[in-house]
C-alpha cells in the first residue's frame, strides 16, 4: 500500500467512502482507512431513508441491498393511544446497511481509491513542506502515511477530532442507541415502521421497529439516560404492545451506538483537515437518521478536498467553503430539527399524552400532507416546530424520512 496520497479518509462508511468516490473521480489520489477488517460492521443503523433523497443523491442501488419499502409508520404514545399515518405509495427504503456500505465503498474503488482495512488513524501533524502525516496503528504495527489533507469520517466518537472537551459534550444532546436484528417478529405490518414513546422505555427519545420483507426487524431504542441494553431487554419483554410481537423472536447480538441530536459541531474544517458525517454530527436532532445528510455533506467534502489539494492551498480559510456549502444545503433544517428536539426533550409523557390526544381529534394525514406540500425551509419549520402538535407531526414525518425535510434548498439569512 501506498504510503502517499493527495487526500487520506478516515473511515469507509457512508460519509467516508462518498468522500472517496467524489476526490477520486475528479483525479484525486485517495487513500481510505479503515479500523475494522472488513467494511459495514458492526452495524449500528436501521438503513431507514427516504426515497426521493436517495435517488437525488444519484446513486443507484442494485436490488438486493433495498430490503423494504416502507409506505407509513405506526406511533404509539406512552399509554399505548395509536397514531396511524399512510400514503398509497413507498416514500422510504430499509436498506441493508452492511451490503449499502459495500457498495458505496466498491464504487470508491472503481473510480480509483484505495483502501487499507485493519487500520486506525491515531495522531495527524503538519509536516514541514505543507503536507499533513497521519499516524495509524495495525495490530501492534505502526504506519505512517503522507497526504496534503484528511477528512474525518470516523463517526461519533472520533480521535483525531477532539474539538469537544468531555464537559462540552455532557452540555449537548447525545443518546445512546441499543438495536438487534430479530426473526419470527409476530403481527408486523411489513409495510409500516412502528415507533414507540414513554420514558419507562426510552426516555427522551423512542424505541423503533422497522420491518424487512424476510420476516425479519431492527428493533431498537435510544435513551438520554440509563443503559440502553437495560432498556431494550425491557422493552421487547414488558412492552404492552412490543412484547407480544416479539415473544417468540429470535434475537441476534445487539450493538450499540451513542448518537449526537444537538446539531453540527461548531466548525467542520481546520488547516489540512474536512469533518464530515457523525464526526461533525451531521445528524437529523429529530431522529438520528444521519445517512442522508452526511452524504450530502460528503459529496461537497469530496469536491472542497479536491479542489484544495490540486490548488496546493489546504489552508483555513481555503478549507472554509466545505461548511458554507454544506450549511447551504441543509444548515436550517438542522437548526429548526434542533429547535424540535430540545422541545421534544423537555415534554413529559403527560405532556405527550394530551398532544397524541389532541392530534387525534385532528386529521394527522392533513396536517403532514399540508406540511409536505408547501416550500418547507428551515425557517419555516423552525416557526411551525413551535406548536407542539406540529412538532409531534413533524417528527412522525421525519421518523418516515419525508423529502422535504431533507430536499429543501436553502440559503443562510
């Protein structure tokens, strides 16, 4: 393997390996790495996406990795009120995440990345001639490795980016994520994901159930407190609902995951280096979903990273235009999710309790289709996000992916 290269990724996720495809196609030189042996493990996601966001990102998906399409979801409020919400067509996929991850990283190498599996970045440092050298560990091996910048991909709990002092991130929104991957799930309309409310099993956030076509699920939650795997045990064995959809499924292991919901970090690039993905917590505040919006970022990372290292300028301010661009895009729907998820956090299951019954009283399908149906940018949202019944039918829209949640072109005031 080549010790040089014009960009280095860390990391061959989503974000990671379409940072790669981007710089690679344009004639960059990339080199990805990669701690674990192989690509896609361990899988923390449920691989929920929208449709029209997909196909806007541009790439196709061979057949086989769309495991369901999904054409509403069922929510379910603390005390078990059910909110039923449909459309006659597919509006989201439940993707493979393991074979999605393949096959975004099969692309990178098509247009002619490199790859080094059983590798993790430790350390990067300037270099004296304008180059950055990423220190990496293999096994008990050490590598070093030449590049003119690096983009962070690593996830939620990056090394080479520790821009948040432990207390910073304690100050923020992070849960923590429990999911397996069941079979023989019992009552399950395949064409509908099922999401659950109530601090007695996810508190601050909810537990989910998202159907494959094979019979079998993801079933997960995510929690602002506790211990996710306590949780989870307790919701597939005492949830009124759950439980008996579940009583004779066949658990695989369960992985868990902590997922940042309070919004990007405060600066996604420095002299020589781009943050994209989960390690610039490029992540929806509402749901957690961040497949979608760290491609988005990733794509214009890819181009940043290309221009900068063929320029020869991967300064500061050069590197700056990665986030004016990726704020462009989708900048003020986080801010206005961000608003939603502080509100979210902050109601008690009493409280949610009288919003399911007052949106009930309502057409919900109205609500979402009247939402679905105007210009919906970030500053739109953030003013509607205020009425907490609005914000429950956003967040039943964001939990399906809707496309103008994520499809709004919008500019910074």
């Amino acid at each position: 393997m080549n010790s040089e290269a014009d960009i280095i990724v860390v990391g061959c996720g989503a974000a990671g390996a379409t940072v790669a495809e981007t710089a690679a196609s344009l004639g960059s030189k990339v080199l990805l790495l990669e701690e674990h042996d192989r690509v896609g493990v361990p899988s923390h996601c449920s691989g929920h996406v929208g449709i029209r966001s997909m196909k806007r990102l541009g790439i196709p998906l061979p057949s086989e990795i769309i495991k369901n399409q999904i054409r509403g979801a069922v929510i379910c409020s603390p005390s078990g009120q059910i909110l039923h919400l449909e459309r006659q067509t597919p509006i989201t996929w439940v993707l493979d995440r393991r074979a999605f991850d393949e096959h975004l990283v099969h692309r990178a190498q098509k247009a002619g990345a490199q790859i080094q599996f059983n590798t993790r970045a430790n350390s990067m440092q300037a270099t004296d001639d304008y180059r950055y050298r990423v220190q990496a560990s293999a096994g008990a091996k050490l590598h070093e490795f030449n590049c003119r910048l690096v983009v962070d991909c690593e996830g939620a709990s990056p090394m080479l980016t520790r821009l948040r002092s432990e207390s910073e991130r304690r100050g923020q929104m992070w849960v923590n994520s429990a999911q397996v991957q069941v079979d023989h799930a019992e009552d399950l309309n395949e064409d509908l994901v099922e999401m659950y409310l109530g601090s007695a099993y996810a508190p601050g956030f909810f537990a989910w159930m998202v159907p494959w076509r094979d019979g079998s699920a993801k079933v997960g939650l995510a929690t602002r407190e506790g211990n996710p795997r306590l949780y989870l045990e307790r919701f597939i064995k005492r949830h009124p609902v759950a439980s008996r959809k579940l009583k004779n499924a066949r658990q695989g292991d369960v992985s868990y995951h902590p997922i940042p919901v309070g919004g990007p970090i405060p600066k996604t690039y420095s002299s020589g280096m781009l943050i994209v993905g989960d390690s610039a917590q490029q992540v929806k505040p509402t749901t957690g979903g961040g497949i979608v919006f760290s491609m988005i970022c990733a794509k214009i990372a890819g181009k940043v990273a290309h221009d900068a290292s063929r320029a020869g300028d991967t300064s500061e301010s050069s590197l700056s235009r990665y986030e004016r661009e990726w704020k462009r895009e989708i900048g003020r729907d986080l801010n206005a999710m961000r608003r939603i998820r502080r509100m979210l956090f902050r109601l008690p299951d009493r409280r949610l309790e009288k919003i399911f019954s007052i949106v009930r009283t309502f057409d919900l399908a109205t609500i979402l289709n009247k939402v679905d149906d105007i210009d919906m940018q970030g500053r739109t949202l953030a003013k509607l996000g205020l009425d907490p019944r609005v914000a429950i039918s956003l967040l039943c829209s964001s939990i399906l992916s809707f496309p103008f949640i994520v499809e709004s072109n919008t500019t910074e005031a």
